[in-house]
C-alpha cells in the first residue's frame, strides 16, 4: 500500500510516516499543498492522509483538485480543526474520513483499513480470493488449514495482489506498492518475498506469468 501523507508538521509527519512504515505502509510524506498536487499527479496512491492547514495550497483546495479530476483514492483529513462546520466542510468536499489532532494511530489505521476496503468494494474486513484469506489488521495469512504472520513486505506484497485478484502486476508495480521515496529497493526483492510467501502458503498461492508479472487467482 503506498499513502501520500501531507502533513507540515515535522514532528506529527515524522512519527506518522515512522508508524505507518511499521505497519507496511509505503509512504510518500510531503509538507505543502503544492508538492501534494505534484506527487498526486505522478505517482499513484492508495490512500492520501491530507492535513488543511498548509503553505502552498490549503488542504481543501487540494481536496477538490484530486475530486475534480474524478479520481476516487481514499483520503482521511487529519486536523486539529474540531468545528463540527469544519467536519461537514470537509467531507462535503470529499474527504471520505475526517480525523481530529491529536489521534491514536491505531485508531488512524484502522480508518485506513476501512476506506481502502471500501474503494476495493468490500464491506469485510478479511480479503479472500477463494483461496487465500488476508486478515489486513492482524497481518495473518491462511491457506487450507495453515496460518501464518507474515512479516511487514510480505504483507504488502500480498496485499497488492489481494486487492486485485486474476490481476498480473509487474515487479514495478509490486515494488511501487512495497516502498516509499528514500528507501533502498533491495536487489531481487519481489522475488525473495514471492519465494517467501510460496513456502508459507504453497507453491501455487502466488502465480508467475514469465515476462509479465505475478498474480494470485480470482474467485470463481
């Protein structure tokens, strides 16, 4: 899951994106309106955690540049503007969450999970293709009668497959997925982690299109 976090506030940016890394986020963290904008139209996000109050381009006019254009990515405002007005502003302009300072992250997380489940067009909290189950707040992975934990970038990995089922995605989609800007992608990342996944879930759990990509399979 890559998250675009617009947030000026150094020391709310810095333990937002730190925690959010923690939960096998990729996060893109800038501080005004008009990086916002740009990083929006070059990179494809799954989330946007949108502060209002920033130089450049207030948070509500880059709300409604990203709704204008028709894009529908989930984004959760994170405020310390508490006015009930400013709350129904806020989602009238539409923001599909609207968050308070200070907040729990936790609590932030769990908003993430809902918004990003409800854009994929599902109301349950575990995603299934039929096969596989991914519990996303527990991180835990069954297949047949196995379950297991799967560390923060195997997580990620299936995740992205997860939302997309019967879908090929590149190692360059995969890897946009798994990190944000200033991180290191590792040498033969995707496939040590497929290869990871493969053991814990089977070998059929993950499948490669040679020259193409990696897919899981769509329910029937």
């Amino acid at each position: 899951m890559r998250v675009l976090l617009v947030e000026d506030d150094h020391m709310i940016g810095e333990a937002v994106q730190d925690e959010l890394r923690e939960s096998s986020y990729a996060v893109d963290w800038v501080r005004d309106g008009k990086l916002a904008l740009t990083s929006f139209a070059t990179h494809v996000y799954d989330a946007i955690l949108l502060d209002l109050g920033l130089p450049g381009a207030d948070g509500l006019d880059v709300l409604r540049t990203v709704r204008r254009g028709a894009n529908h990515v989930p984004i959760i405002i994170i405020t310390a503007r508490d006015s009930v007005e400013d709350r129904i502003r806020g989602l009238d302009e539409g923001a599909d969450d609207y968050l308070i300072k200070p907040f729990d992250i936790a609590e932030l997380r769990a908003r993430m999970r809902a918004v990003i489940r409800r854009r994929g067009g599902q109301a349950a909290p575990i995603m299934t293709n039929g096969v596989l189950t991914l519990d996303p707040a527990t991180r835990e992975a069954t297949s047949g009668d196995t379950a297991t934990r799967l560390s923060s970038r195997e997580f990620a990995l299936l995740q992205a497959l997860m939302l997309r089922p019967g879908a090929i995605l590149s190692r360059a989609e995969l890897e946009d997925r798994i990190y944000g800007w200033n991180e290191e992608v590792e040498s033969n990342a995707v496939e040590f982690l497929i290869h990871s996944l493969r053991k814990k879930l089977g070998a059929t759990a993950i499948k490669n299109v040679r020259g193409v990509g990696w897919m899981v399979s769509k329910q029937s």
